[in-house]
C-alpha cells in the first residue's frame, strides 16, 4: 500500500517503500490506539474513583480474590501477539533488504571524508550522484577510505553501514522515475552534514544514453586488467598456471583449497583480502611471498582489479556486463593508469 497520501512519509520510490510504509503505519496504529486507550482510562478512573469526602476509606482488596488472573492474561497476551507481529514483519522485510537478487546491476560506491565515489561496471564515475535505471534490480557493493559512513536513500527505505576494510551490500529497485535525496547517516567528522547527493531514477532508454555519453576510458574490467599488468601482478600470476602464484582465470566464484586444510570462497572480499593482505589466505601449493599492496592501490583501483578478476572468471548467471571476456585484449586501455584516481 502506498501511504505518500499521509504527509509524513518520504517520497515512496522503491520496491521497499510500501512494505516499509505499511509496517510503519501499524506501529503508529497501534501506539496511538493504546495511548489513546490508557489516556482515556487514567481520566475516567481518576473521576470515577475520586475521593468523595475527607473521612472515606477504600474497601481493602479480597486477598484470595482471584477474579484479576483472566485480566491479567489477557493483557499479557494481547501485546504479546502485538509486538511479535511487529517483530516477525519486520524480519521478513529485513531478510528481503539483505538478499540481493541474482539478476542485480552490479554498482560500486567508496564513501570518504566527505563525498560518494560511484563506478558503473561501463567505466563511467560520478561524485556525489548516482544514476540508476527505473524498475531494475540493483545491488550497490559499498566501502569507505576512512571512517564509517552510511548511505541512506529516504524513498528508497534503505540504508546500510559503509565500514574500511571491508564490503557491505544494499539493494533496491527503484519505481519511480524522479530525483531523490542521497544523505550519510553515520556521523563522520566536521562536514558530515554536507555528504550528500542525489539519486537519479531514469527511463532505462535515458540511462543508456547517459551511461555511453561523456568520456569514458574502458570498462572497470578493462581498467583493472591494465591495473593487472602495469602493478606487476601478471608476472606471476601468470596464465598458463605454471607461475609463482595461482593463475586467476576461472577462479572467480570458486572455492579454493588453502594451506592448512580449509577453502575459501573468491568474492570480492576474498580478492580485497589477497591484494592488501595476502599473507592472510595462502592458496595449497604456493609460498607466501606476495607483498601487500595495501597504500599502493586505491579502493577504487581495488574494486577495478576485482572487477577483472571477475571479468576472467567462469561464466556467471545474469546480466553480462559489458566487460573484457577471457582472452580478449581491451582494444583501448586508459591513458591516465599509474596516476592516483580520485
Ligand atoms: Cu559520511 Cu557522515
């Protein structure tokens, strides 16, 4: 149910707004049912049970009485069942926002003192903005350079810790086609306040359009092969398997066996790991001799190198993104590598 007709609700423009709205609504319901009811009683009983005269006396309570009990059950019960309904709705809303789909558009956001860094798998980046199409499922991977943010879309119901060091995940589908305000809801420092931006909800055909317009230099993918050769990686990382360190072809989305017995599963945390601390997961048969690249590589360059060790990965359900297949030489590679990206 759409509730935007009550003034205080946001601007409902996600696939969560509506269930968010109509949970809210019976936590209103109920608190100002319940207020309402007790407020009504204290006055009626202040009235009803005054004292009538200076020398009244009240009837002693009947100690063996047990005529209270029913009373009692009932209103243990009633909010009982009240608050688990609020509790058991809200899990279920809960679990949906934390389980992207598998169909998701895969963007990623690096929060910093103080703006919002956002790279589509295209190549194309923006600050402080975010456009999106309408009604498509979208999963936003998001990290920090320094302290903890938190992005936060009021039309959207959704917001999630942005945390260094590691990958937290947020997702929605936008409904409708408008802008939106973008603000960090975790308090980060003296321009806190000012780390805001705005959502642009787009006709798919627009976001296209906007998506191919401006100067794009290559794929996250593409960059992050070139990322690949120019820090050195492919010296052993080597393709045919017989280098120093394990070839990355293939392995993305697989488990590999580590030293010691246990596996690990490659997602872009475990990638993250394997460039900033490699000593971390030692994959069974190779030596610990990578160096970290921790300080040498920004996140955004980290996200770019995961991204092209997805790119050479096994073939993944969903929309392909228009990455660099195995084998394939991006025609083009960036003139500006090497140099810090903001
Ligand atoms: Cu970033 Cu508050």
């Amino acid at each position: 149910m759409d509730w935007n007709f009550l003034p205080i609700f946001p601007h409902s423009a996600s696939n969560f707004a509506p269930q968010v709205d109509s949970l809210y609504a019976y936590l209103v319901l109920v608190s100002a049912f319940f207020s309402i009811l007790i407020a009504i009683l204290i006055v009626t009983f202040a009235i009803k049970f005054r004292r009538k005269s200076e020398t009244e006396i009240p009837a002693p309570v009947d100690e063996h009485s047990t005529g209270g009990m029913i009373l009692e059950i009932t209103w243990s019960v009633i909010p009982l069942l009240l608050s688990l309904v609020m509790f058991g709705w809200g899990a279920i809303i809960f679990f949906d926002e934390s389980k992207p789909p598998s169909d998701a558009m895969e963007i990623w956001v690096t929060g910093k003192q103080w703006m919002w860094k956002v790279q589509h798998l295209e190549g194309t980046r923006e600050i402080n903005e975010l456009h999106v199409p309408v009604n498509r499922n979208i999963r936003l991977t998001l990290t920090s350079e320094d302290v903890i943010h938190d992005f936060y879309v009021p039309a959207f119901r959704t917001k999630t810790d942005v945390v260094p060091g590691r990958y937290t995940t947020e997702w929605f589908r936008p409904t409708k086609v408008g802008q939106y305000h973008l603000f960090c809801a975790e308090y980060c420092g003296t321009k806190h306040s000012g780390m805001v931006g705005t959502i642009y909800v787009m006709d798919p055909a627009e976001y296209d359009a906007w998506l191919t317009s401006g100067t794009n230099v290559g794929s996250m993918a593409q960059k992050g092969e070139a990322l690949f050769q120019q820090l050195g990686c492919a010296t052993c990382h080597t393709s045919d398997g017989k280098g120093r360190c394990p070839n990355l072809a293939g392995v993305w989305g697989t488990k590999v066996e580590l030293r010691g017995g246990s596996a690990a599963l490659v997602d872009a945390s475990y990638v993250r790991e394997s460039i900033v601390n490699p000593l971390a997961k030692i994959v069974n048969g190779y030596d610990p001799i990578m160096p970290t690249f921790q300080g040498l590589v920004t996140e955004d360059q980290i996200q770019q190198l995961i991204e092209y060790v997805r790119s050479i990965g096994p073939k993944q359900p969903g929309p392909p993104p228009a990455i660099a297949k195995p084998g394939e030489t991006p025609a083009k590679l960036t003139p500006v590598l090497g140099q810090p990206q903001k």
